[in-house]
C-alpha cells in the first residue's frame, strides 16, 4: 500500500464514511493566505519544481538549516535543482515532523507521485513533476480550478494599490480572490524613519495629503472602503498581544505629530496609538458586515544576525509568551459596550493560550449571529496533526465545534491547498472515533451537517462574500 492511501489518517470505518461521503469533494474556501494576487491575474506558469514547491517556503528552511544545509541552498542563489536536492536529502530525516505528511501529501496530490522523497528518488521525482508542469493545466488558474477552490483571500496593505485585485474583478478566473486589510505597518509608530516613509506612500495611494492623525484616518478609510468596493469582507492584525492602552483622541493627534516631525515615541505612547487604529479598523469592520481577524502571540525575528541578511519571514521566528486575556477581553469590551464589536477570528500561537480564546469567545457571542466570534484553526506551528486536534478537542468542549469556520493555508505557496484535505481527514476521524466509542450518535442528521459545515458551508455563510 503507498503512504498516502485514500483512508490516509483515517482509522475507523465511521472516519472513512465521514470523510468519502460528505468531505472529500468540497470546494475551498481559502479564507487567509498570503499567495501573491499578481500570480493568479497573470495565471503564472511554474518552469520547474523549485519555483512552485520551494521558493519562499520558510517551513522547508528551518528544517533545511536544522539538517545541517547551507544557506545558499535554502534561501541563497544556488541552482534550483541542487537546493531541491538538499531538500530531498532533508526528508527521511523529518519522519513525525508534518513537513513529511504534507510533503508526500503534495507530491501525490499534485503530480500523482507515490514513491517518497530522498535522495535516490529525487531525480526522477524531479523529471517527472517538471513534466507535469509543463502542462498548461498546471497554470496558477489551472490549479485553483482543480483544487475546486471557490475562494482566496489575500493579505494586503492598505497602502498597495489593488491593481491585480482590480484585474481578477474584471477578468475570468476560475475562482473568487479577495484583498484582506492589514494595516500593521501603522502600528510601528516608535520607528520614526519607517513610520513616516509608509504613511506617506499611504498618502500617495489614497491620492491625498496626511498632514494629521485626522487626515491619516481618512485616508485609511478611504482605503478600508476600496478594499470593500473588491470585495474585501476581512480585516487582519498580526500582534504579539491585543493592546488596550487608551489615550485621549487629542494626545494620539500630537503622538502623530510628534513622529511625524521624526521625534521619538515612547511604548506606551505608542501601544495606544496602535490601538487606536485596531480600534478604529474595529468599528469600521463592524459597520461593513466584515470579519476582523487577530494573530496573537508570534515572537518574530528572533535571530538578528540572519534578519539582517535575509529580511523578515525567513524562518527565524517562534511561539511568543505574552498574557493574553486582560487586555484582548478590554480590547473587545469597549467595541460590544458600543454595539460595533464586529464579527471576528482569534488566532493563537502558543498553545498555553488555547483555553484562554476558546473561553474568549464565549464572552462575545451575541445571540444574533451563530458563531459571531470564533476560535481560528491551529495557527503557523500549531497547523500540524497535533495542534488542529487540540484546537478541535477544546473548542468542542468549550464551544460550538458545529459553528466553526474550519481550516485556512496562511500559505505563501500553490502547493498548500491539501492542508485542507489534511484538516478534513483529521476531522473525520476525530468525530469518527467518537462516534465508534459511543461518544456521539451514528446519526446522519447530526454527523452530515457537521461535516459539511466545518469543512466548506459555515465559512461560506460566515463571510458572506458577494453581499
């Protein structure tokens, strides 16, 4: 028997009924990832494996690094098919790492290759692949269209002018691509330097001059509001931790000011100015019928040597381990004391915090909007078999697992979509193994909803898109 087989993970016959029956052949609803919107409008074309599988996987390099490879073989300008070899090399040596299921998960997938990756194999694994690639249904449409992804939602800045979202609005692309609003580049408000050089291309984007905190908020509304007009419904924060340090609007404006004329700002001055914006985005979110998503807790750029040679999101971040409930609960508090708390998506990096949101979330639900506040799937680390399972097992017993919006790629690649069919395998076979054990009735009624609701139709009535 190969190693992905069709009850892959699957350990019951209930599991595999469950996932042959209602999950396997559902559309995606890729709800937050960071693929490049200039790709799917171009319909890039993959020349080999490297570029499709490899390049700018920061997973792939930290194992790379951990085996021992040089750094011109991962992130450096080596030869594509040496760094796929050193690759190769790497993944008998990543047995129980997910990188080893995802891997021969993308492989059959993709190129309905059986035979595992190393070094031996990799020639002709490498041949046959590129051979696949040069299909012209491996085209970046190509694959959405076969991966029955029904919708992607980018990552975006409010300062990037949509020009390819734009594109894809006109066009023909098998799938619906959707820009998300991140404006984190405001929260760094205590670099003077970077500050000022973002928000005047912000200015520059929204076509006019931001010469006050009043001025940088229209123009972020502006922003916000064309985001809408593309068919943005989702905003999105990554943060070591809420911040619900609040100052009056007044002293924020001369904060502005002060930063702007290239003074320094202290942190706590700078906490509130942050959450000003969260806040602010917050209300905007909740008048629009948006979902705000926040990605608490990853301690980023952690080596200083290696960010300064390669820049940011290379490999060289970890779990963070700030509080988090005090000051997301307030966060929250002050948005649903003046009914514009919108519709949102908590994300947790450490896995000590799991209780903490699941918990969150019950505080918010409003009892107008099924699952209002929800408890994102297992997040960057924790989006491995263990990690989805825990995230499954607390919000079971802590919420409503029939409420759940289900899986997300956060991917940078094309080759990430199977990490959907992961989750679902994994789903089925937790609610099959309950279902075995007595735990839960063997009740079409219930199981068939709840399969199809967290795999595909929660979303898809959650987000509303097209409204």
């Amino acid at each position: 028997m190969s190693f992905i087989h069709d009850d892959f993970l699957l350990q019951s016959p209930t599991a595999r009924r469950l996932y042959h029956d209602w999950a396997r052949d559902l559309p995606i609803i890729d709800y937050h990832c960071h693929l490049p919107p200039a790709d799917i409008a171009q319909d890039r074309r993959f020349d080999q494996l490297h570029a499709i599988w490899l390049e700018g996987d920061h997973y792939k390099w930290r194992a790379m690094r951990a085996n021992g490879v040089e750094e011109a073989l991962c992130t450096g300008d080596a030869d594509p098919y040496d760094k796929f070899l050193a690759w190769a090399r790497t993944m008998p040596y990543t047995v129980r790492n997910p990188l080893y299921h995802w891997t021969h998960l993308e492989l059959k997938r993709y190129f309905d290759i059986d035979t595992l990756l190393n070094e031996e194999t990799a020639p002709a694994i490498w041949a046959e692949a590129n051979e696949r690639l040069a299909d012209p249904a491996y085209s970046v449409q190509g694959l959405l269209r076969r991966f029955k992804v029904e919708v992607v939602c980018t990552t975006d800045d409010p300062a990037d002018d949509l020009a390819h979202h734009q594109q894809l609005a006109n066009g023909t692309a098998p799938t619906a691509v959707y820009p998300t609003f991140r404006p984190d580049a405001l929260f760094q408000i205590a670099d003077p330097a970077a500050f000022n050089a973002y928000v005047d291309r912000l200015g520059q984007t929204a076509d006019m001059k931001v010469d006050s905190l009043t001025t940088l908020m229209e123009a972020l509304r502006k922003r916000h509001d064309f985001f809408h007009s593309l068919g943005g419904r989702l905003s999105d924060h990554g943060l070591n931790q809420a911040f619900c340090t609040v100052l009056p609007e007044a002293e924020l404006a001369t904060i502005y000011g002060r930063a702007r004329a290239g003074e320094t700002v202290s942190p706590n001055e700078a906490n509130a100015f942050a959450h000003y914006i969260l806040e602010q985005t917050a209300r905007w979110d909740a008048e629009k019928g948006w979902v705000k998503q926040l990605h608490l807790g990853a301690l980023r750029r952690v080596n200083s040597r290696m960010t300064r040679l390669l820049g940011p999101d290379t490999g060289y971040d970890s779990i963070g381990d700030w509080p988090q409930a005090e000051a997301l609960g307030k966060f929250m508090d002050r948005l649903d004391a003046d009914e514009a708390l919108p519709r949102m998506i908590l994300y947790n990096l450490n896995p000590a915090d799991n209780y903490v949101m699941a918990t969150m979330t019950g505080n918010f639900q409003d009892g107008r909007i099924p699952g209002k506040i929800q408890w994102g799937s297992g997040w960057w680390f924790l989006d491995q078999l263990d990690g989805m399972t825990w995230q499954l097992n607390t919000l079971s017993s802590l919420g409503l697992l029939s409420r759940f919006v289900g899986m997300l790629t956060d991917s940078r690649s094309f080759m990430s979509f199977p990490r959907h069919e992961y989750f679902r395998r994994l789903l089925c076979n937790l609610v099959g193994r309950d279902v075995e054990q007595g735990l839960v009735p063997n009740d079409d009624t219930i199981l068939e909803p709840l399969i199809r609701g967290v795999c595909h139709d929660n979303a898809a009535a959650y987000f509303r898109f097209g409204s």
